[in-house]
C-alpha cells in the first residue's frame, strides 16, 4: 500500500509544550522550495465568520478555504514569529512554501497573519521559538488569559 506522503518532504510529529502536533521536514528544503498546499472546501467569507474552526484561510475578498480536515496535512504546520516558509495564493490556491532554506529535522512554520495573532495567540503567549528564547517563562504565565 502506497502511503500518500511517502515522498513528501514532512512529517507530523510531535512539537513544543503546548504546540500539540507540527509539521518537519524530513529532508533540506531549497528557500523557494514547495512545501505544501494547504487544502479544503470552499466556503463564502459570509460563512466562514460564522464557523468556530480556527483552520480558516481567506482566499480572497469572497472566499475562504475551510481547513479543519484531517486530509490538509498542513493544518498541522504552527505558527511561528520568525517563520521558514510563507504561504502564498497561487492560481486560487494555497500554497506554503520555503521562505529560506530549511534543515532536516527542522519544524516547518509560517506567520500565520496579525489578524489570527491578535485572536488566538496573544492571549495565551506566544509558543515560537523566538518568542520563547525571548520571554522568560514567568512572564508568559503572567499574560492575560482573557
Ligand atoms: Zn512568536
């Protein structure tokens, strides 16, 4: 049996306290480089403001790409300050590509966007690597939970 993801340049594996699952590349990726698409169903932008799922990606000023299946592999990839790959829209696609050159072993992560930051990460600290060599632990319990 042939395993969708054999050749592929990731797996999903365990990541950072409090990250849950990420995504790592199992060979050096070229900056550049395509990594992933981050797939699912279409749904309007009306709809998506309606949805709880966190996995949504605005296409355009119409649609949005709901992303919460288990088959988008790239769901799993964690946001990070300092990121090694961007997603970009190619072609009404999304698409997540190495923003510089990648290391075996290494997580893979993109800015997931001020918006969604302000939303969902801030209150409870920001887990990146940068952003965890920068603020001591102590500080980051302090945040607001709110
Ligand atoms: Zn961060």
């Amino acid at each position: 049996m042939t395993h969708p993801h054999e050749n592929a340049a990731y797996r999903v594996k365990r990541s950072g306290p409090g990250l849950g699952f990420g995504l790592f590349a199992t060979r050096p990726i070229r900056a550049g480089e395509f990594v992933i698409e981050y797939t699912g169903r279409h749904v309007t932008n009306e709809e998506a403001e309606r949805m709880t799922t966190r996995y949504l990606f605005e296409l355009d000023d119409r649609w949005t790409i709901d992303g919460s299946s288990r088959s988008n592999t790239a769901r799993y990839i964690n946001h990070s300050c300092d990121p090694n790959c961007e997603a970009e829209i190619v072609d009404g696609k999304i698409h997540i590509s190495a923003y510089r050159d990648i290391e075996a072993g290494e997580e893979i992560t993109y800015d997931y966007g001020e918006e969604y930051f302000d939303e969902f990460i801030r209150p409870r600290g920001c887990g990146c690597a940068k952003c965890q060599s920068e603020t001591p632990t102590s500080e980051l319990t302090k945040a607001p939970t709110a």
